[in-house]
C-alpha cells in the first residue's frame, strides 16, 4: 500500500517569516492522519519541524507513521531545511521509539513542577530584582552562556548567535522593565552577588487554562558553585511564581548537563516533553 501527504490547505506564513504547512497522510488514497511541517527563517541555518504527527485506527502499527515523517523531511529538505526537530510528550513512549528508530537524538528536555508552598531560604542568604545598570552586563553574559549552549546542542556559530540575541531580544524587549518577568540577584550576607534567576511569570497555558511559568535562566557565579545556590535560586524561581498566583513552573535543560536535571529532579521537577533532532544533509 502506498502512504503519501497531501496538502491540508494552502501553505501559511510562519512567524518571523517562516512558512508552514498542513498534510493529510493518505493510503491509496484514503485519508488516514495528519501532520504539520513547519521551517523558521534562515538565520545561518534553516531549522524545521514536524509536529502534529496523528495516524488514526485502523492504521496504526503499520509503519503509516513512519512512511509520513520521511515525506515530511522530504519537504523540510526542499524548504531548505538543514536539520529537522520533533517534540515528544515524556508519556508517548512509542513515538519516542519511532524518533529514535529513524535517527533523532535527544537535545533538550521540558520539565515542571506543580508549586503548592513557599520555599524556605537560608539564612544569611537575600534576593534582590536586577538593576537596570546591572543589567547590560547580566545580559552579555547570559547571552554568551546560551550560545555556548546552542553550540553544544549542535547548532552552527552564526545560527547559534542570531538565536541567543534574538530569543533574548523577544524575551525582555525592556530589559528588566518587561512586564511579568522576575529578574533576581542572589546575595550573600555581605551583600556579594552569588548568581541569579530569570524567569517568565506567564510562557504559556496549561490545558485547563492555568498559567505555566518558566525558568529562562539559573545561574550561579563560578566561584561560588558547589554549595546548593543553585537550589536557592531554584527556590526564588518558585516564590516569585507563587506571589504571582502561578503555581505551575517549567523549564529546559539540554539533555547533557546531567548535574542540572539531576538537581532538578531532586526538587520535584518531572520531565514533560523530549525534544529530539537530526541533520537533513
């Protein structure tokens, strides 16, 4: 039998002059699913995604979903798409396996936590927000660190530039003025600043409509780590969600910095969603 996609539509604009397009997986003709293909405009390289990936009963288990996300990297690399993602939520165990049946490797994971109580902080220890003539320092550096970071995830130099300077940009668009950002300094008892938190008190919304909160940013001064800061201002991330009525927090990790999901864990955090990707060349 021959599975194919067929155009759901015309194709759409995506954001940041982007373009995406939804399909219809067909079997001799039938419909039998759906996906989407989606490529974000060319910054260095072309990154795309297919999402939306749903093969219906009776065709399931007959290799229909693995037939259309093949066709779908056929359109990503005729975009001109150097690498494709996927986005798999933490219980589609198959469909994890079938990401990594067909090449793509883990980058980053999502966790969350639902918060119900303020944390303790130490004593000795305060918090304060990021003055606005700290912060073009804070941001050169979290900037710098988040390309390091793309570096290691596999992203090229100039792709990995454009997009630390362009998520932080649409991030703070005001710097620590933006609205419903928490910008935080940890200090020690003599006032040494000992890293800091950066979190988006409303990324997105839950299924049930609850506001989901995310940590952009958690950073403890080299000199200083190894002493449980790093879990403070983990705390100070729940308290600033907590004081503004947001109980549900999230957050990335790139899936080599064991340390990080380690700590994580240890607070409670879950792992939600795997985000996996492979080369298109």
């Amino acid at each position: 039998m021959t599975t194919t996609l067929r155009p759901d539509g015309p194709e759409e604009a995506g954001v940041g002059g982007g373009r995406t397009q939804r399909w219809h997986i067909m079997v001799n003709g039938r419909r039998a699913g759906g996906l989407r293909t989606n490529a974000w405009a060319r910054t260095g390289q072309y990154p795309g995604e297919i999402c939306e990936l749903e093969v219906a009963e009776p065709d399931r288990r007959r290799g229909r979903a693995t037939v259309a996300a093949l066709a779908a990297e056929e359109v990503l690399r005729y975009w001109g798409c150097a690498r494709a993602q996927v986005t798999v939520p933490a219980a589609a165990t198959v469909a994890l396996h079938l990401a990594h049946t067909l090449g793509y490797t883990e980058q980053m994971r999502n966790l969350g936590k639902d918060l119900a109580r303020l944390p303790p902080i130490p004593d000795g220890l305060t918090d304060r927000p990021i003055t606005a003539e700290e912060y073009p320092d804070w941001r050169r550096d979290a900037v710098a660190g988040y390309r390091e970071e793309l570096l290691t995830a596999g992203l090229g130099p100039d792709e990995a530039t454009a997009r630390a300077e362009n998520d932080h940009r649409r991030a703070l668009p005001v710097g620590p003025g933006t609205v419903g950002t928490a910008l935080r300094h940890l200090l020690d008892a003599d006032g040494r600043v000992l890293g800091s938190i950066w979190v988006t008190l409303h990324q997105d919304r839950l299924p049930d409509g609850s506001p989901l909160a995310w940590v952009m940013l958690v950073k403890v001064a080299p000199e200083h780590r190894g002493r449980g800061h790093g879990r403070t201002l983990m705390h100070i991330a729940e308290r600033e969600c907590l004081r503004a009525g947001v109980r549900h927090l999230g957050l990335n990790v790139f899936r080599d910095n064991g340390v990080a999901i380690g700590l994580y864990e240890s607070l409670g955090y879950r792992t939600t969603r795997h985000l996996l990707s492979k080369p298109l060349g």
